[in-house]
C-alpha cells in the first residue's frame, strides 16, 4: 500500500518534473564525462595490449650497421631471453603520381618462409608475398588509404640508391606501426610515412646484406630482465655498429601511443573530477534551495505527526530520485558516448580490432559522489528546519529589520522604483541564499572560461611551434652525415633565400635514476629558422659545454638550470658527455633538447658535419627547388613545414586533442543548466509573493522583472568571480591535456572570458524568458493557495 508521503512524492515529482530533469542533466554530464573517459582509456589500453601479445610485438629492439646471423644464437642465450629474431630494415623513397615529392617510407623484411616469430603482421586485404618474386610486397594499410592504392597496384620505390617497380599484393598493419612519422618528425601523417615489407631475400639483394640482419628483436619473459638484457645484447652487438638496444617503452612508435594513452588517463584523472565537483558542488546549492522552498510543507507535515525521521526520508527519497536519476543517465551516457568515441581513436591509432572495456570503479565513484552531494545538501537545509516548531515553520521566515537604513534607504527609494528596490531587497535579505547563487553560476561561467582557454591554448601550441620556433619553410634531411660544404650546394639552388646546418643524433639523457632516450638537435648559434627559445619567445644563447632542455624534458629527468647531466652519445665513437643545462627552452611539441653544432660535433670526432638543413625558399620557384632536391641521391626526406602544421593540426584535432570539444560542449551544458535551474528555484521561492504583486495591480512586466532583476544581478555579479575562478581552472585543466608528446599552455585571453561570459548571459536570458512564460500564465487564485 502506498503511504500518503510517497503519494505526495510522486505529485512533487510531477509537479517540479522540468526542474528535477534540469538537475537530473547537471548530474548527469558530469557523471558521463567520467564514465567516458574512463571507459576510453581502458579500451584504448585494453585493446593495445591485447593486439601486442597476439601478433608478438617484440621487448628489446637491437639496431646494429650489419651482424651475421650466427650472432643471433648468442642473442637467444641471453639469460631471460625466450626468442630471438634478426630481421633487415632500410630507408626507402617512393613516387607517387602527382606528387613534386617523394614519400619518405621504411622497409621491412619477413621471412621467406611463414609468419615472423616476432612483430607479426596482420594481412588487412590481399594475400601474402611469394618469396620467388622479389618485386612483391606488402604495404602499410594506412598510407595505402591516404593514397587510394590497393592490391595489384604497381608502386615505384628508390632503394639503396636503386629505383625498383613493385606489385603490391597485400595491404597490411603491424602493432609496430600504430603511430608513424617520417624520420625526424614528431606529427603523424599517414600520406608523407609508408611501411613496405619485402620477403628477407629481396631485403638482401637489395640492402647488400646477403646472410647478415640489421636489427635484432628480442622477446623476454620478464619486464624485470630488461636492464641486464639490453647490457648483454650491448656487448654481443658492439663489434657489429650497434647504437644501443632499446625496450618496448622506448620504440618510437609505442612510445607515443603509450604517452597519448597516459595523456587520456592523466586528463581523465584531472579534468573529469573538476567537471563532477563542480556539478555536485552545483547541486548541494540546488538541492539545499529546493528543500528551503519547502518549509511550509515540512512544518505541515509535522504538524500531522510525522516525526523528522520520517520527514527526512521522504525528502531524502525526492532528493535521491533526482540525484541517482542523473547518475544512472549519466552512465548510460557514458557508455554510449565511449563506445562511439573508442571507433574514432581506434581508427586513428590503426587498431586492426577493438577490446572495449569499462572500469566498474568509474560507476561507483560517479554515483556515490553524486548522491553524497545532494544528500549533505539536503542534510544541510533539513537541519535547519527541523530546529523550528511545525507553527514556526509553516509560517515564512522572519525577514530582517532594515528599517535603520537612514539617509541611504531615503536615497534609494528617490532615485529608484518600487520594482527595483523590491529587487535589492530580496538580494540583501537573503545574503546566504544570494551568495549560493552567485557561487553557482560563477561556478559553471569557470568550466566554460576553464574550457576555452584550453582551446585557445591548442591553438596557441600550434602557432608556437610552427611560427616562433620553426621559421623555415622546409627541411631537408641526408641520408648520412655529411659535410657542411653540401649546404653552399643547396644556398646556390634558384629560389633558396636561407639555409641553416642541423645534426640530430641518438642520445641517452641521464640525471641519476631518471633517464631519457631521444635525440639532441646540433642547431648553429644565432639560428634564425630552428631556434631554442624561451617562454617569451626570445632566442636562447647556445654554449660550448652546455645544453639546452625543453620543459617536458626537464621534468622528465628532474632537472633545472645550472644542474648537470649525463649524455650518452649513440652514434659514431659513441662518447659520453657531461653538461651543464643551460637553459629551459618552450617546447609544445615533443620534448628535444639542443647543443651548439660545432660542439656536438667535436664530441663526435667529426668536425664540420651536418644530417640536414632548414631552408627559407621562394613560394614562386617551390617546384623547381623539389624537383633538385628529388635528384640529389643524398637526400633522403623533404619535410614541407605547411604540410607538417596541417598534420599537427589534425592530430589535435582527432587524438586526444578532441576530447577537448566534448569537454567545452559538456562544461556548456553545466554552466546552462546551473543558470536554468537558478531561475526556476527562484520562481517556485516567489510565485507567491508575484501572484500577490498581480493582484494589487503590478502589471505582468513589472512583476516579472521583480523575480528576473534579481536573475540578472546574481548573473552579473557571478561573471567576475566566474572569471577568477575560470583562471585557476584553466591551468588545471590545461595540464591535464598536456603529455610528453604535446603541452598545451593556458592562454588566458579577453576572447575566452568573453565568450564563457556570453555563455552565461544566453543561458540567463533564455531561463528567464522560460520562466517569464510559465509566470505569465500562472493562475493567481492557484498561486495564492497554500500547497497541501
């Protein structure tokens, strides 16, 4: 049987349905945001992890010049060690039709004879390569996509100094090539980077390397291992030009997904709480007004003998209605919102399957924290009324004596109207309630405020990058080093206004436990296309015995100006080097660190080498320069910087960088629905007083602007402190999308709070139309009624 306090329930229920849904969608987009994100990172996770082990990725890449294969049996007698592999790599160009410039691509060998034992590939479309037939080969699902090529198609290569035809007769995918970027970039894009495998024979024949490999791939059993495996394949490798053996966590291509992933998880740690706090502080401010709004008929209902137990629960069971109502949506939201997000990253990170998962934990928490704060808020406004006799409660409360306002009260009522006094008195003799509502509102202008910094921040990361610190129009890398004299070859090219020498080589960072495998770019000092510089975007001065870290890079080792480290050179005569960090350069794109050339170069024993140049060239003589460039056998890239800032772009936009839309769009939901309910809990607090405003002869306009003019302060006084607050949550939420593969700074502009202001303002203006509507057709005998 139904109790007459739940059947009163139901009546509430119904009678405050749009306001309760208005709560309910609060509660619901900040629970869904973390559930999605949550669900994302473990798929993604999930899903990395289980196309590694299925098609074997390797632990321990060894790149050495050239071993026989009768190192690999040392290889396998590794302690730790379970397999072995030798395998051929190289550098290719390939010609595209239509293109002025070759495709950068890296070729990899397979066995003549069945799969690889480790870094399997799986065969997307097509069949597999004949080992008869040394012109067959596979090709990277994704570039054959960008391309449009399929199998049967013919693909014109340059290798080894030798232009080949090849028939491509499978197009293929590889847990080695999820994220792929020319030699020297950091920006994937899937038309300027292909992978082509050719059978091991073929590899030979054309890379000279009959009966030797020039990578070693290593499987082990333990993670623990790893130290004293890459020490052992050091040794074995080292009369053989080996660079270092590397894990897992260092190949390039891991690196990055591994990074973007912890980048989702970061902001999915970071972001998600504000926006879930920020909505439960929300509605703790609503639910406590909506109870205060029913101090009548709490007095009422303990005027008939209902104890404050019974009392509270009933309340308790409207409040957790909404309250848990919103959570359930918001994950069933969540779910739908990361299943449908998960495609897209799948699709960007060249995933063959999905694995889609979802963490339980994510659910508990979104529920229990949602149901906490309008429980305390419900608490908080109870207390308060139950302290009163029924008598007292049913009557409304006391106001405060203002009379003793003096000269200032008699001011106020000659130069404003009754409509607009009224106004102030309600905002002053209610200062908790006023002080909640500008909390609120002020609150959700922060999200908005907080979220477009953040994408005026992607913004600005990409303008740095592309405009402040790389000044050249193209770059040029070499197929080894080679001497400086090659750059007055390129300055004599028609159309070449500047060129500038670079060397970048292979390197270990060490701070003792902290350690970084990456690369130092060699850049001359005074350079004025590729430059070290500052926060402020001033020029860096480059010295001898010094260098040069960006801020993801000094994090990582834990180190500052003036500290030294260690730098284990891997390449040529493979010195170890110790420097002093002279500086902390801005860096939104990866984490590279500088030396001054001819200080590199001395440290390697090869004096005046370069491995590349910046150029600034002539937009009206571009062919012409990519057609001498094309024809030069020691070039072996041309990077287009406009065609690098495209692809940057599109990474922001599609990896993690996307997020941020989901999140600007969510914060506006909150912000909207904070503001909406703002309205609506003011007019059920004054649908009394306004019926009795009508009746006495205020017109519909002047009654309405009694409730809304209080609306429209609380907005107005809320848009400052929205944009303090909106400034403390820029920084949080910015660092949160920040990883070691891009940082995205905090770019608090005139532009982002006007544009969350403006949100506010809609929101408040659109509200309170709402409202005014239902106001204007509200019957006064009803309104004027008690409710029972």
């Amino acid at each position: 049987m139904v109790s007459p306090l739940d059947r009163k329930l139901l009546r509430d229920l119904w009678r405050m349905k749009t306001q309760a849904l208005a709560i309910s969608l609060v509660v619901a987009v900040g629970v869904m945001l973390l559930v999605m994100m949550s669900g994302l990172v473990n798929s993604l996770d999930e899903t990395r992890r289980a196309y590694y082990e299925r098609y074997r990725l390797a632990d321990v890449f060894a790149p050495v010049v050239r071993a026989p294969d009768r190192v690999l049996t040392s290889l396998a007698g590794i302690e730790g060690v379970s397999a072995a592999e030798g395998r051929i790599t190289g550098s290719a160009l390939i010609d595209m039709p239509g293109s002025d410039l070759p495709v950068q691509a890296r070729a990899v060998s397979l066995p003549d004879f069945g799969q690889p034992r480790l870094n399997a590939v799986y065969l997307s479309a097509g069949r597999w390569i004949d080992r008869r037939r040394s012109h067959e080969i596979l090709l990277l699902k994704s570039f054959a996509d960008a391309h449009g090529l399929e199998a049967g198609d013919i693909l014109s290569a340059t290798m080894h100094g030798a232009r080949r035809s090849f028939e491509i007769v499978g197009i293929a995918q590889s847990p080695e090539f999820l994220y792929t970027t020319a030699p020297g970039e950091l920006v994937p894009d899937d038309s300027r980077f292909g992978v082509i495998w050719m059978s091991r024979t073929a590899m030979e024949a054309a890379y000279d390397l009959d009966g030797a490999f020039n990578e070693a791939l290593l499987d082990i059993g333990r993670e623990e291992d790893l130290p004293s495996v890459l020490a052992a394949a050091d040794r074995i490798l080292d009369d053989y030009g080996a660079v270092g053996a590397y894990g897992l966590a260092d190949q390039f291509s891991n690196r990055f997904v591994a990074e973007e992933i912890a980048g989702l998880r970061a902001s999915s740690a970071g972001v998600p709480p504000i926006f879930l706090a920020v909505a439960a502080f929300l509605l703790n401010i609503v639910i406590s007004r909506l109870l205060q709004a029913e101090r009548q008929q709490i007095g009422l209902i303990k005027a008939f003998g209902y104890t404050n137990a019974e009392v509270t629960a009933h309340y308790f069971k409207l409040i957790l209605t909404i309250a848990a109502g919103g959570a359930v949506l918001g994950c069933l939201l969540g779910l739908a919102a990361g299943a449908a997000l998960i495609g897209v990253y799948v699709q960007y990170y060249k995933f063959p399957f999905l694995v889609f998962e979802i963490d339980p934990a994510s659910f508990i928490i979104a529920v229990s924290a949602s149901v906490a704060a309008a429980a305390f808020g419900g608490l908080f406004a109870l207390r308060r009324i139950f302290a009163l006799t029924p008598a007292v409660a049913m009557r409304p409360p006391t106001p405060p004596d203002y009379s003793g306002t003096g000269r200032f009260g008699g001011l106020l009522k000659r130069v404003l109207d009754q409509p607009t006094r009224m106004v102030l008195r309600r905002f002053v003799r209610h200062p908790g309630r006023s002080l909640g509502a500008i909390a609120g509102v002020s609150a959700g202008m922060a999200l908005s405020a907080g979220m477009m910094t953040v994408l005026a921040g992607f913004d600005e990361a990409v303008e740095t990058t592309f405009s402040v610190i790389d000044r050249s129009d193209m770059s040029v890398s070499f197929i080894e080093p080679l001497p400086d004299r090659t750059l007055h070859a390129l300055a004599q090219l028609d159309g070449v206004i500047e060129v500038e020498a670079s060397r970048t080589i292979p390197v270990i960072l060490r701070n003792g436990v902290h350690s970084y495998r990456g690369g130092v770019s060699g850049i001359t000092s005074g350079a004025r296309l590729q430059r070290a510089v500052d926060a402020n975007g001033q020029a860096l001065t480059l010295r001898g015995d010094g260098i040069i870290l960006t801020p993801a890079l000094a994090d990582i080792l834990q180190l500052q100006t003036g500290d030294r480290l260690r730098a284990d050179i891997r390449q040529g005569r493979r010195p170890q080097l110790d420097l002093v960090v002279t500086g902390i350069a801005e860096s939104l794109l990866g984490a590279p660190s500088y030396m001054e050339l001819s200080a590199l170069n001395r440290a390697l024993g090869e004096p005046n080498r370069v491995s590349g140049t910046y150029l600034r060239i002539d937009p009206l003589r571009r062919d012409a320069i990519y057609a001498a460039l094309d024809a030069m056998p020691v070039v072996a890239g041309i990077s287009v910087k406009q065609d690098a800032r495209e692809a940057f772009q599109r990474m922001m936009d599609n990896g993690a960088g996307a997020m941020r839309f989901v999140m600007a769009a969510i914060a506006a939901l909150i912000t909207f629905g904070i503001v909406y309910n703002t309205a609506r809990i003011a007019y059920a607090e004054s649908a009394h007083d306004l019926a009795s405003l009508r009746v006495i002869g205020f017109s519909k306009g002047e009654a309405a602007f009694v409730l809304l003019g209080e609306l429209g302060l609380i907005v107005l006084l809320a848009l400052p402190a929205g944009a303090v607050l909106g400034y403390g949550l820029s920084h949080a939420i910015a660092a949160g999308f920040s990883t070691d593969l891009y940082q995205v700074p905090a770019i608090f502009s005139p532009d982002s709070l006007g544009v969350a202001g403006l949100a506010v303002l809609a929101a408040a203006i659109f509200s309170g139309w709402m409202v005014k509507r239902e106001s204007d057709r509200a019957d006064l005998v009803s309104a004027l009624k008690s409710r029972e």
